[in-house]
C-alpha cells in the first residue's frame, strides 16, 4: 500500500511530518526531498525495507547506502572523526554533500562497503528532511531517487 500527501517545503506540516515518521517506523519506505535531489530512506536495519528499496532502484547487494543524519553529534557515533576531520565537516555541514568515512562499530554491516569498512554520511539543509530527522529521533538509512 502507499500513501501520497505534500508537506510544505519551507514550513513542514508537523502532522504530516509525523505520518511519514510513523511509516519509517513501521518498516516502510519514504521518499522525500534533499538538498540536491529526492531520496528513498528507511529506518536502520530494516532489512525488508533495504530490500523494497534494492528492488524500487534495482541496485544489487553491493550498491552503498547513506546514513542521513541531523547534525553532527549524531554523525560521530557512527564514523571516526578526528578534530582536523570535525572542523572540515563542520564548514561544510548542513548541506548537499555526502562525507565516505571510516565507520565505527555502530553501523550495521548491511551498510558497510565490504572491504574498506567506510560508511558515507551526510547532514542535509532541506526544511522537510531536517523535520523528518528530527521528528525520527535517528539517521535514516538512504539512497538518491536518481536512476
């Protein structure tokens, strides 16, 4: 089953905001706005989730997720950050970019890039995603819409 409702871009919805919250915790999937583009998200570890994504985006098992997280403090627990690192992610957080770092033992495996241990993270400026965050209380796990 889906669900199609607007939520405002610059001013979201608190109602809204928390339905499309409560479809995350449900084990479902959401897509939604970026800073750059939109993204398909679930909540961490939800492997069936993981799996309606793969098959929405027709990825294989290898293809990397990204934890989008609301700011940086949530963003330490799950990658390595020295202070030459933090002052760089700092100058650069929020907005449209995407950080590959090394990860800690926090992540699930399922994201992980096999070889290299390293996760890819990000801190997004856009109104509706930061609302999302938020109203989640943790990172979700994401990947772009763009085919």
């Amino acid at each position: 089953m889906s669900q199609f409702f607007q939520i405002h871009p610059e001013n979201p919805q608190p109602r809204l905001v928390k339905q499309a919250v409560e479809i995350v915790r449900q084990g479902g999937v959401i897509v939604y706005p970026t800073d750059s583009s939109y993204a398909l998200g679930c909540r961490i570890g939800e492997k069936t989730a993981v799996d309606r994504i793969r098959r929405i985006r027709q990825l294989d098992d290898k293809h990397n997720f990204t934890l989008v997280c609301r700011d940086l403090s949530e963003l330490g627990v799950y990658a390595k950050v020295d202070t030459g690192l933090f002052r760089l992610l700092k100058a650069h957080t929020p907005g449209p970019y995407t950080f590959i770092l090394s990860a800690t033992r926090e992540v699930p495996r399922m994201l992980l890039h096999p070889k290299r241990r390293t996760i890819g993270l990000r801190v997004p400026n856009c109104p509706i995603a930061r609302a999302l965050l938020e109203e989640l209380g943790e990172p979700l796990m994401s990947v772009s819409l763009i085919m």
